[in-house]
C-alpha cells in the first residue's frame, strides 16, 4: 500500500478552514453524517465553530458499524462539544445491499444518507453534510459517492479542495484524538463481491478484528472469504502478526468462530482488496480455492 503524502501548505490550510467556517456560518443549521472518522469530526469540529448549537452530528448504528466505532464517535463529539444523535437502520433489509454486488456501497450510502435526511427533517434542520474529501474523488471504486451526489449531501472538505493530508493537519489544529486514525470502512467491506452480506458474517467479522484490535494492531482487516477468514495488516505490523502466540491466538479465536481455515495475506493490508477494481470490474482478490497452484508432487 503507498504511503499517504503527508505534506500540506499551513497558509492554505488556513485559507480553507476559513472559508468553510464562512459558508457554514450562512446556514441556519446543518446535522452531519458522523461517523467517528477523521473526515467527519474535522467536519462536526468546523460546524460547531462555525453554528454552534445549530449544528448536530448524527451516527447511523446498523449493523455494518462495529460497536467500537461507535463508543469512538461518541467520545469524539465529546471532545468537540457539539450535540450527537444516533439513529438506527439496517442495510439487511434491502435486497440489493446483502446480494453484495459490485454497487453494495451505493446501496449502502444511500439508505444511511436517507436516514440523515429524515432525522435532519425530524429537526427541521435543511442541510446534511458528510466528510467527502477531495482525495476521495481520485480513489478508484468509489460508487458510495454516486449515492452524495445523487442525494445533494453537502461536503464541504471537497467544495474547498481540502485532501486527506490537509484534514488530519485540521484534526490535530483542534487536538482531535482521531486526528491520526486509519480509514476505517464498514463491516460488509470484508465480505468480496457476489458472497451474500449476512448478520452471521458481520458478526464474526467484528469479533475477529476485536481479536486484532485487542493485540494491538492499528491498520488491519479481517476478510471473509466464507470457510476461510484472511487477515490483512499493514506491512510494518507483519512481524507481530507473525508471532508464533498471535498465530495461535488467531487460528485458535477466530477459527471458533465458524472459519474452517485462517490465513494471513503476506501483501498486507490494502484498501478494497476484495472490491471491483474500475478498470476491469473484477475482485482484486480471486477465490483462494479456484487456483490449481504447483506442488511438489
């Protein structure tokens, strides 16, 4: 995985804070998909200077949404002081979603943006923000943004051209504790393409990287390829996931949990490795099972 270009102008920045305060500040209210990640607290952090009380961010639980995620946007809001509401839905009622096509985050964006809406209506609030950033727009496959678009979310870190760099500089300005936090997607992230999104899946899928969590890791998935359970982490945390107590841990823990192999994927963690690629529309990761690979025979 490349490593994120970490350089930023500290006058631009400066400039562009600014000027999404000002265009924040022309609004009555604004309620933000908040989900505990950098890109939407420095976003919350922005509008509650910006409107104070006027602004709410909002978490949508479903059960894509590990729960550690979730106490983490809790403290979060706390560090920022704005006010926090959570709403609760479930992707798992829409057929598109858990058939896992290769549109899944379209499916998946659009009902949780839904929600936002009719929560910010509930408090008649006519404005719902995300944490869009101008970096996103240049990732690859990215369907979840059709569904901002199509939805007239306003993101205000990709209005003024503010990138990945530049938000993680803001968050550490406002002494953000997520300022340095890994992207972290939804559960149903972990499942490739075409395997059908199931309670049962998300569930171990969050136990499994409770495990990662517990010893440690910082930047990690745990993927289901349905028996068997590929655990990514980033290249510099390879040596630890290599230690013969984890490798045990691991195979003995997330084994129990239903996995009849458990793998550790020597490339280490990748974004989107079992997502369609935007060239050639297939998974980056192919089934471990389908290969005829040689042996010593």
């Amino acid at each position: 995985m490349a490593a994120e270009d970490t350089s930023v102008d500290a006058d631009a920045v400066s400039d562009k804070i600014a000027a999404v305060r000002d265009d924040l500040a022309e609004m009555d209210g604004v309620l933000i998909a908040f989900s505990g990640g950098v890109d939407s607290s420095v976003v919350a952090a922005l509008a509650h200077d910006a409107l104070g009380d006027d602004a709410v961010a909002c978490t949508a639980k479903s059960e894509t949404l590990p729960a550690e995620e979730l106490d983490d946007a809790r403290r979060v809001t706390d560090e920022i002081g704005i006010r926090h509401e959570i709403v609760e839905f479930s992707e798992l009622t829409s057929d598109e979603f858990v058939a896992n096509g290769e549109d899944r985050c379209y499916h998946c964006r659009s009902m949780r943006l839904s929600a936002m809406y009719d929560h910010a209506r509930e408090l008649d609030i006519g404005v719902v923000c995300d944490g869009t950033n101008a970096s996103d727009t240049g990732e690859g496959h990215r369907p979840g943004l059709r569904a901002v678009e199509e939805l007239d979310a306003y993101s205000p870190l990709l209005e003024h051209g503010i990138t990945k760099p530049e938000v993680r500089e803001i968050a550490r300005q406002y002494d953000l504790s997520v300022a340095d936090k890994p992207s972290m997607a939804c559960l149903s992230s972990r499942i490739p393409t075409g395997l059908e999104v199931t309670e049962d899946r998300l569930s171990r899928i969050e136990k499994a990287e409770r495990l990662l969590r517990t010893w440690g890791f910082e930047q990690f998935r745990v993927r289901d390829h349905d028996d068997l359970a590929r655990i990514e982490v980033a290249e510099d945390e390879l040596d630890v996931a290599l230690d013969p107590d984890f490798v045990r841990a691991a195979r003995d823990h997330i084994g129990d949990l239903g996995f009849d192999h458990v793998t550790l994927d020597l490339h280490g963690y990748r974004t989107g490795s079992v997502s369609p690629d935007d060239e050639d529309d297939e998974p980056l990761v192919e089934d471990v099972f389908s290969t005829e690979y040689p042996t010593g025979e």
